[in-house]
C-alpha cells in the first residue's frame, strides 16, 4: 500500500476540523459545535490569568469562570471592564452575589476584564513581609552573639 497519497488527505483533515479564527479575531471552533467564540483578556486575582475564550454574548461571570475564578484576596466590589470601543465599566460582583445590584455586563471581543486585590489582602501580604524580615535580622543577630 502506497503511504504518500496518506499524508496529504491526512493534513487536509486536520485542517478542516481544527478551529479557525474568523473575522475580528471571532474563532469558530469547528462546525460540528455551531459555537463561535470570543477573545476576551482577564487580569488581576483570578486563579489564571491571561486570555480565555468564550461565547459569544457571555457576561462578566462566565469571563471570570473560564480563568479559574477569583482568588480568596479578590477586591469582586471594583471589577473593571475596558472595552475596545465604547466606555469602560466597574461592576459590583459582592451585589451581584448578594442578588442586588445591575445585571452583569455582557462582554465584547477583545474586552480586558480586571479583577483587583482587597486592600485587607495587600496587608496581609506587607504584614507576612515583615514578619519574614524580623525573623531572619534575629537569626542573623543570634548567630552573631555565639
């Protein structure tokens, strides 16, 4: 059996059913799912950063799902989204949570979604810093007296 009239029908298979990225950066996933996605960017304490791909027509939860969600030292009061085009928006995820608040804001292509830190969490960070400076000056000080 000839193998070299394999590799090329095996490429063009793999390209047919590989995503394709469309117009304005939209990717189309594969025609069997009918779903087309999104490119949207999601800094600051989520559990993984960077850029995720979602639905499109997804709001600001399913933005913050699909990066792992938020960190234990998320501020989700002053959630900011920056839009390519149109004015940027900070959303109140607490009132969300709470049932109160505005309906979540759907996303565009190419929004950044920036989730910031608690004030309480950047003092417990400067606090464990300078519990770790005080341990090591006494170790080098006790040392010093022997």
């Amino acid at each position: 059996m000839r193998r070299t009239g394999m590799v090329p029908a095996l490429l063009a298979l793999a390209a047919v059913s590989s995503s394709a990225v469309g117009l304005d950066g939209y990717v189309v996933p594969g025609v069997e799912t009918g779903e087309v996605l999104m490119t949207v960017h999601v800094w600051g304490e989520v559990r993984s950063p960077g850029t995720v791909q979602i639905p499109v027509g997804s709001d600001l939860v399913a933005a913050l799902s699909a990066a792992g969600g938020p960190t234990g030292s998320a501020d989700l009061g002053g959630v900011r989204v920056v839009y390519d085009s149109g004015p940027d928006t900070e959303y109140d995820l607490d009132d969300y949570l709470d049932g109160e608040g505005a309906p979540v804001p759907v996303l565009t292509q190419g929004a950044t979604v920036y989730v910031p830190q608690s004030s309480t969490a950047w003092w417990k960070d400067t606090i464990d810093f300078a519990y770790k400076i005080i341990v090591a000056v006494n170790l080098v000080w006790i040392l010093a007296k022997q």
